[in-house]
C-alpha cells in the first residue's frame, strides 16, 4: 500500500538543509537561452559552489560494450553487466536494433521544439510537483545552483501494450501541428520500452534471477521520456548541465549527441562516457539498486556544457506500473539481508518532485523517510 508524500519530516529538514526547496517570494530568473547564451556575465543562480564546478579534460570512464545481436553471447554480456553494475552502473549497448532513422527523426523534431521561440515552449510548461511539461533549468523549483539546460518531458504507457500517451500527450499539450510529434515519439518510446525489456533479462541473469523475473514486473512499465537541450555558455567553467545526481527511476537509456558532456563519478574521480551515435548508454537507477537490494549501484553522473556547441540528448527512463511493489525477489533476498522498505514508484516519484533534490544520497533518504512515517502506509 503506497505511502502518500504532503509533508516532509522535521529530521528530514534538519538533515538536509541543502535539499529544501526554495518558497521565497522573489521572482523566478526565467532561462532563455536565446538570450542567456550571449551574455559574457552568467547569472549568480547558476553559478555553482567551487567544490562541485565542472572538470572539462578528465579521463574517459571504460565501460562494456554489450552487444545485442547474438544469443550466443548471452552469459558473456550478463557476466560483463555485472562486473559495472556493481561498479558503478553504467555501460553501452549496441546492435540494439532500433531504427537509425527513428532515432535520427527523434533527434531532429528535438531540435526542432528546442529551436522554437520561448513562448511557444511555454505551451507545455512543466507545473510544480508535475514530472510532465516544458522546464527552462529549475527556475520554479529551485533558487541556486540551476542548471544550464531545458527539457522537455512526458509519460510513456506500455499497459495492455496498447497505450497512445505519448500521441496524445503532444495533441494535447501543443495541439494538431505538433502531430508528427506524438508519432514519432510514441514510436521511440514504445523502441526504448522493448529495448529496456532485453536488458531486463540480461540484469536477471546477471543477478541469478530467472531472466524472466524483472521482464515481467516492468512488462507493464509507466516510464518517462525526456529531451534535454544544453545550450552554449560563456563561462561553462562556472556552471553545470546538470548537477551531480542518481536517477531515482528503475533504468536510463540515453542516446547523444556529437556533443560530449556526460560524465560520471567513479573511484573518487569524474570520467566521460564520449558520444558514440551507434549505442546507447544504458544505467541503473535507484529504483532497480533496490530491486537488487543494493548489488548494482546508482552512480553519481552530471552533464557539463561547453562554449562553442548545443549539446542535446535524449532519456528514457524506465519505472514500473504504478502499482507494483518494489521489492527484491526471493533469490536475493535468501542471500543478503534486506536493505531497504517496500514501496511503489508514485512514493518515491513524489518524494523527488515535491521534498527533495536527488543527489547521491536519494534512495537513503526516502528509505529512512518511509520507515519513519511508516504509520502512513
């Protein structure tokens, strides 16, 4: 039974000062990048702490090519996948067999929402507490250390397999003309949750669980797809794409562009993951840590931006039915202790969204938030 998020614990606060969200009355710094990417002078709430400022010439992270195509490989990519994810949680995945030009079509429409003048991305602005809509950096949630970027998000549905959320989403939002839109996205979307399935029976594999077993409990996934655009910035030196965080969501599936900015935090040290157009970039996010009771880690990642080059790329993040309890299967669990409480995607969701900024520390912090109101479940 799912835990309703509407307060935040007084312990919550006290610990987390840095993780509150900002209700001051003054007014929000709105983020053009038609306008912000020209100025010499960056404003201060994107101006980051000096201990968190981006490092752009740092080593390239080694991560494992997995190779799709062949059955023949199976044990080899399952044995590969484990030894990073537990590790740190990320690798590559290629001969996926998603369509090149889908993926090129998805990159193009994404340009060409990005490109548009701000008004009319406001069409689809993101409401507070909202994981759907337009975003220009956090400037609704959010006074410092904002991000040098917009995105564009929206819910993808794979109940009954037989869902037009995404379709019917960019009707909607942004009406008819935005049709080519919702069909190429709703097609992509649908790619990345077959995609994600695969991977699914790799991870059980890899875990020494049926492969079956996690195929099955995200079959009916309800997932988030998200456009990011990172614009030219003057003084990239001083600001980030997006600040250190572990995705809160089951599974990452990233595809990017020419443009590198992706890095991520292992052994103490920040390493890239370079473009590469042929994979994707696939990682564990909180919500799967959990379902491995904590084996395969969420890593530390964030994006950097550069003074020359747009970068953009684009996520599909993998969550389960809104129903279902995540909770480590038996063959785990008869190994190691349990580790963290049960819950449902909306909790933590709404945790995220509503009480606290995810950053290393996220899937702990709800943990001990669930355990603490446990008289609400």
């Amino acid at each position: 039974m799912a835990i309703i998020c509407t307060t935040t614990s007084p312990a919550e606060k006290e610990q987390e000062p840095k993780q509150s969200f900002e209700n001051d009355q003054t007014p929000p710094i709105v983020f053009n990048p038609s306008l912000l990417n020209l100025q010499s002078q960056i404003p201060n709430q994107f101006i980051w702490p000096d201990e968190e400022k981006p490092s752009i010439d740092i080593p390239v992270l080694n991560v494992p090519f997995i190779d799709l195509s062949s059955q023949d490989s199976t044990l080899e990519a399952s044995r590969l996948i484990a030894e990073a994810c537990t590790k740190h949680g990320f690798f590559l995945v290629v001969n996926h067999g998603v369509s090149e030009s889908l993926i090129s079509d998805a990159h193009r429409l994404m340009g060409s929402f990005f490109d548009m003048p701000l008004a009319g991305k406001q069409r689809a602005q993101r409401k507070l507490g909202e994981s759907s809509g337009y975003a220009s950096s956090f400037t609704g949630r959010f006074s410092t250390k904002l991000p040098w970027k917009e995105t564009l998000s929206f819910r993808f549905s794979n109940e009954n397999n037989g869902s037009r959320t995404v379709q019917d989403y960019f009707s909607c939002t942004l009406g008819q003309e935005f049709e080519q839109f919702g069909n190429v996205y709703q097609e992509y979307c649908e790619a990345m949750s077959s995609l994600s399935l695969k991977i699914m029976e790799l991870l059980g594999l890899s875990l020494g669980v049926n492969r079956d077993y996690f195929r099955g409990f995200f079959e009916e996934n309800d997932s988030i797809m998200r456009l990011n655009h990172y614009p030219p910035c003057q003084t990239p030196d001083l600001t980030l794409g997006t600040g250190p965080h572990c995705d809160p969501s089951s599974l990452t599936i990233l595809h990017q562009d020419h443009v590198n900015g992706l890095q991520v935090f292992v052994d103490n040290q920040w390493r890239s993951i370079p473009p590469n157009p042929k994979a994707f970039v696939v990682n564990i996010g909180d919500t799967f840590m959990a379902l491995s009771n904590g084996i395969f880690k969420s890593c530390l990642h964030r994006a950097v931006v550069n003074r020359e080059s747009a970068r953009k790329s684009m996520a599909f993040f993998l969550c389960p039915k809104r129903d279902k309890v995540v909770k480590p299967p038996s063959e785990i669990l008869d190994k190691i202790p349990r580790r963290y409480p049960d819950f449902t995607w909306p909790m933590f969701l709404e945790f995220t969204q509503k009480h606290y900024r995810a950053d290393e520390n996220t899937l702990d912090s709800f943990s001990n938030w669930v355990i603490t109101n446990k008289n609400l479940i």
